[in-house]
C-alpha cells in the first residue's frame, strides 16, 4: 500500500526546526512528490544561510520518512527563498530612557494573558523556573512568549541558547528571537554583555516599556515575565502600567528564602495584581549514584506557605545537576523527557487546566 502525502506531513510534523516550531508549523515544506514507494520533497529555508545551517534537519526528515511502511527510497532536498541575508547593522532605537507617558494599563496587541514569576530574593532559581516554564507551555501546544526583565542581571539569552541581536528594521519596532518554540526578549540581547547596565530608576521603567509596546510579539497565548528579585522599580512599572493577568512566587522551602516570598507576596497585594500560585524549587536532591533522597534546603515549606495563605501550591521542582546543566548549555531541561522535565511539564499542565496559561 503507497504511502499518503497526509502520512508524510504527520511525520514532518515532528520534525523541530531550528528556530522554534516544526518544518509543518512553519510551512518549510515544498513540492511533496510521491511516484510509487519512492518519495520526494524540498525542504526551504528563508536564506541560503539558514538552508546551509537546515543539514541536520533534513536528514532527520529524510530519516523519519524513510521509516514508513511503504517507502523505499526517499531524496530531501535544501533550497532557500531568498538570498543570504546581509548582515544588520544594529538597531538604531534607543535603549531605556524616561518611560512615555500612558493613556492607562497596556498589554501588547496579540497577547492573552501576562504572567509574572517573581521571586523575594534572588538565588531561588526564579529564571531557570521561567525558562523551563516557558517551554513546557509551548510543549503542550501554548503559543509563550518569554520576557526578560531582569535588567541588571539577564539571563534567560543563555539560558534559550540565543546570542543575535533583535532586528529593528524602521528603528521603532523591535523584532523578537525564538528558540526552543518560546518568542524571546532580553535586553541582555540589546546590550553588549560584557558591560554592566548602570540605570537608574527612570531608565529601568523606560525600557521595560519598551519590550512590552515596540515588541512585536504576535499571537501569544501567554507571555512569561521573568523578574528580577525583589520589590523594586521594575514590579512596581509591570504592576502598575501593564495589565497583568497575575503572578507566580518561586521559592525554596528553607524559611529565610520563606521570609522574602511572603514580601513579593505583600507586594502583590498592595498592587491588586492577584498571585496565582506558589511554587517550590530545588524542593528534594536525588543522588544519581545511589538514588538517596535529600531535602536540602529543607522540604514542603512552601506548601505550607501556601496553605497558610489560602494561596493555591503548584508544585515541587527537584534540584539536579542536568537543569544547571542544561541552563548553562543553551537548552533548558524542560526541552527533554527526564524526570525533572515531566515536573515541569506536570506544572504547565496545570496552569493550562486551571486556566492560568
């Protein structure tokens, strides 16, 4: 029995392509050919760079194709729509700056909900939460977005395995990056990084502003803010200026970590921005040696926390070398199947039922 364009296309449909998506999702597949049990189809990139750089890609298609019943012999081709792209001069937008003024609360064009994940100090492991968040969401079918607000210290282009610099065509507009199927925004991508940001107050606020209302974020279901620690200039600008769905305190179970939850948590409140849930992180250490369990930092304060609080409890997040690993690699642990990444995945599914996400 001849195999189907249809059956071919499903299997295509999990193909990753390299910046987010499918070669389906992004419509990369051209002149599908079936004569027979012989197969044929050209696989496009945008470029001739992003074609050179599709080689893997297309021998995993060719490979999973091959593997259907009724095909013998299959050719993938690479082909590129356009030119090599010339390389961009940086944008000529300016960077920070007074924040403008604002007729009230905005949320960009396109984007449903607005979730921030903030933490009451730093080292709880805020940003490794929301990068995996990020991508268990978009795992499970979620159009995410993921905004980096920590404008001192940004971390998320490491953490996504992103380093290019967003694209500014008219010096207005910012044009986001994708990776791991997440649209990103840092500006730790708009600033040499090796430098450190020394703004104050007034400048933070200004480019916050920006990477809410010049990014062009497209149809997102969810966008993942990523705080900085803390109650500071930048939770107050998100809260008070941007209409925000909610919010999610990590936290570790040990009680000094407890104590600073409890002030992201007044926080919150006093802004009338409603805190979804609470989330323990780095809650129990399995050594992969001798499988031993560990509650390092102690285990179920959060839960208690929650408890106590009438706040809902999302979940525990193990610690474990591959999420360190992983973040430090460019491909967050939440990409695979381990353990840890099904607990991640555990905990997107609930915001999706609960209707958070």
């Amino acid at each position: 029995m001849s195999v189907t364009s249809e059956e071919i296309r499903a299997v295509l449909s999990s193909i990753s392509a390299p910046e987010g998506g499918t070669l389906i999702s992004r419509d990369m597949i051209r002149a599908l050919t079936i004569e027979g049990d012989q197969v044929r189809f050209v696989i496009e990139g945008r470029d001739v760079t992003e074609a050179q750089m599709l080689e893997p890609t297309r021998a995993a298609a060719e490979a999973a194709v091959a593997a259907l019943p009724g095909v013998a012999k299959v050719q993938a081709l690479l082909t590129a729509h356009g030119p090599a792209a010339k390389p961009q001069a940086p944008p000529s937008l300016k960077v920070g700056g007074h924040p403008k003024p604002q007729d009230g609360p905005i949320r960009p064009t396109g984007v449903d909900r607005i979730l921030a994940v903030a933490s009451g100090k730093g080292g709880v492991g805020k940003s490794t939460v929301s990068s995996n968040l990020a991508v268990a969401l978009a795992r499970s079918g979620r159009r995410v977005g993921l905004l980096d607000a920590d404008i001192y210290g940004p971390s998320q282009p490491r953490m996504m395995g992103v380093n290019k610099r967003p694209a500014s065509p008219d010096g207005k507009t910012i044009e986001p990056l994708h990776a791991h199927g997440v649209t990103l925004m840092s500006i730790g991508l708009m600033v040499d990084p090796a430098k450190a940001v020394v703004w104050r107050g007034p400048m933070l606020m200004g480019a916050l502003q920006q990477m809410l209302s010049q990014v062009k974020w497209g149809q997102l279901d969810v966008l993942i803010v990523d705080l900085p620690p803390g109650t500071g200039d930048v939770q107050l600008t998100l809260c008070q200026k941007t209409k925000l769905s909610g919010a999610l305190v990590v936290s570790t179970p040990q009680d000094v970590a407890l104590l600073d939850a409890r002030k992201a948590i007044d926080m919150f409140n006093t802004l009338s921005t409603p805190v979804l849930g609470l989330i323990e992180n780095m809650s129990t250490f399995h050594c992969p040696k001798c499988g031993h369990e560990s509650q390092i930092f102690g285990h179920g304060g959060v839960a208690a926390e929650a408890k106590h609080l009438g706040l809902p409890f999302l979940g525990a997040l193990p610690i474990d070398l591959d999420t360190r690993l992983a973040g430090d690699a460019g491909r967050p642990i939440a990409a695979g199947d381990s353990v840890v990444a099904q607990a991640y995945h555990q905990l997107a599914q609930r915001l999706v039922d609960g209707g958070m996400a």
